[in-house]
C-alpha cells in the first residue's frame, strides 16, 4: 500500500513539476564552467552544515520521498535510491543541476533543475545529510557475480584502460566524498546513467573520469555491473 502511494504521489509530483520545467524554459540553460578539484571542493566547503533531522522535513516538503522514496530507497524502477549516498555527492549534483553543468534532455532532469533552483543551500545540506544517514539496501536479491563483472570491478582491465570500479566506489560499492555509492542501486537507472556518460549526454564528472572509463564497456557489461551492484549489499567478502 504505501509503495502503491508513493508512486502516485510521484505521478503527481512528475505532472506538476514537468509543467513547470517547460513553463519555465528548461532550455535557458544558465552557463557554469566545469569543475576542478579545487572550485570544487571550495564551494562545498562553503556549503552549511547539514541537519538530517530537518532533512526528512525537506524530503517531504518538496516531494522528494514521492519519487525517491521515504528513506531515499526508491519505490520505482524509474528512479535512483538515494539512501546511503555520501552528502558530499548529493549536494554537489544538486548544484550541478542547479547551476547547469547537468542539464539532461529528459523530464525527470527538467524537475530536478526545477527543484534545485527553488531549494535553499541549506534545504540542498539538510536533504543530503538525511540521506547520508540512511543503511545501504539491496535491490535485487543476491546471485552468484558473473567472474568477468567481478573482476572488471576489482581489476578494472589494464588493455582497455579501465579501472576498477572498486578503486573510487569502494569494495562494497559504498561510495565516498563525491563518489556516490553504487551498492543497491536500481539497475535500470544505473543502466541509463552509464550510457549517459558513455554517449556524452551527461558530462559533469569532474576531468570526465566517468566519461572515459565508461568508453569502451559493451552493453553486456553495463548490464552485469548493473545487476552485480543492485545485489551488492548482500554480497560477502
């Protein structure tokens, strides 16, 4: 029942804010240079503390638990969990939409620029320190890792060039600073957001990292990280 709400909470939310998206003129995209380590890092030591308690607050006030759920453990396979992520990932992508350097030609990415216009730096601290707080779940029950996916993960592929996965998302996919965690995550969105970074429609990973790992994965493996990481938490050392 309350998976059933929350999907139609999201629905409504989806109408109302893709109106508005287009009302607004999605395509006036504001210009923001790209980030480097350093403008980076300063700006989100600019940024206010965050307060989980009144994060929750904020995940309700601005809809966010309609889309991404109660605890940010996402109630459809069309949207990302958020639960676990690190605050510092969260904040900066709401400023990368906010500021333009995310600017997806899509109706969801319409409603999260939106958003992140409207919301306050601190609204942006509080709803990444709330999620920050929440367990890591699993998506998918887990299953035997293909021994390919699992070495691509923790070997990476020297004559591709490709690095493991491991060596910024962690061993157990939990993610650090901006590097959001991976463990648990919808394996249809991870899916989408490979290719995203693949075909050069989204470009906001700071020096492209994304962009240039994910070059040459072939589709099977996109797939089999997917469906490695949706199961990830389960998965024992």
């Amino acid at each position: 029942m309350l998976k059933r709400t929350l999907i139609s909470a999201c629905t409504a939310a989806f109408i109302g804010f893709s109106g508005m998206a287009l009302a607004g003129g999605h395509d006036e995209k504001p210009e923001a240079s790209p980030w480097t380590n350093f403008t980076l890092q300063n700006t989100l030591n600019k940024m206010p503390a965050g307060n989980a308690t009144n994060g929750e607050k904020v995940n309700h006030q601005w809809m966010c638990a309609a889309c991404h759920g109660e605890t940010g453990k996402s109630p459809s396979r069309n949207y990302p969990s958020l639960n676990g992520m690190p605050e510092e990932y969260t904040i900066k992508q709401m400023l990368d939409y906010r500021d333009g350097r995310r600017w997806e030609n899509y109706k969801q990415a319409n409603i999260m620029v939106k958003l992140a216009q409207s919301m306050t730096d601190q609204e942006i601290a509080d709803i990444a320190a709330f999620y920050a707080k929440q367990p890591l779940t699993n998506w998918t029950e887990s299953s035997e890792a293909d021994p390919k996916i699992d070495r691509l993960v923790r070997k990476g592929d020297v004559n591709r060039m490709i690095t493991p996965c491991a060596s910024c998302h962690g061993v157990h996919g939990e993610g650090h600073g901006i590097v959001p965690s991976l463990a648990g995550q919808v394996p249809e969105y991870f899916v989408r957001t490979l290719k995203a970074y693949q075909d050069g429609q989204r470009h906001n990973d700071v020096h492209q990292g994304m962009s240039q790992f994910t070059h040459d994965l072939t589709d099977e493996e996109i797939q089999g990280l997917a469906d490695y990481y949706a199961a990830m938490p389960a998965v024992k050392e």
